[in-house]
C-alpha cells in the first residue's frame, strides 16, 4: 500500500514540476478537435448554408423534391410555406419551406448547360480538324 502512494505522489510530483509534460497531453487533443472541425463540421455548416440558400431562391414553376419524397410543381409562394402541385389530377399540397430537400429545375439547368459546353467544345474540336 505504501509502494502504491509513493507511486502516485511521484508521478503528481512529477507532473505538477514538469509544465511540458502537461502541454504535450493537450496538443493531441487539440489536434483531434480540429480534425473533427475540418473534416465534419464545417461541411455540414457549407451544406446547411447551401440548402438555406436554394429554400430561399425556390420560384414559381420550380419542381421540387419535398422531404418524405413528393414531387411536385410550386405554384404559390408564401413566407414561410409552397404550395405544390402533384399528379395528373392536379392535386395541391402546402408545404413548408424547410420540408424542401430538392429542386429539380435547378439541377436540370446544370446539366443543361454542362452538355451544351460539352457540344459546344466538340464542335469547335470537329471545326479544327477539319480545316
């Protein structure tokens, strides 16, 4: 039982005389919370900002994507709420802004304009070899 007391008051000693010792326990910490910081914080934060932003820029005749699935046609734009159109037999569902998951009409103009670059630099490519 003594063995062990000495044990334990060298090692506080030993500590507490040593401000290094105690400095090289915090810097690994420290390095695993910037870690976590860079590597799942802040692209979380990046794609919460994101989804606020294309919630906010929704515009009537938008397809969207609500939460739990439904596709749908905005056709009327409150503050805090969309209604939507779905289906063939037109029916109307309102929705709140933050259900919104996906706007379609946005993704479908990237893709758009990504094959026309992609068309337009291949023609240019066919007009080079050409001449």
């Amino acid at each position: 039982m003594l063995n062990l007391f000495t044990v334990l008051a060298a090692a506080t000693t030993d500590a507490t005389a040593n401000p290094l010792s105690s400095m090289t326990m915090l810097i690994p910490t420290i390095l695993v919370i910037v870690a976590f910081w860079f590597i799942l914080i802040r692209p979380q934060r990046k794609k919460e900002k994101q989804d606020a932003e294309m919630r906010k820029n929704v515009q009537i005749g938008d397809q969207i994507v609500s939460a739990g699935g439904i596709v749908g046609i905005i056709v009327k734009l409150e503050e805090n709420t969309v209604v939507i159109e779905t289906g063939n037999d037109r029916s109307k569902l309102r929705l709140r802004r933050w259900a919104i998951s996906e706007n379609l009409s946005i993704k479908e103009e990237a893709a758009a304009k990504a094959v026309s670059k992609k068309e337009g630099k291949s023609k240019e490519e066919e007009v080079g070899i050409e001449k």
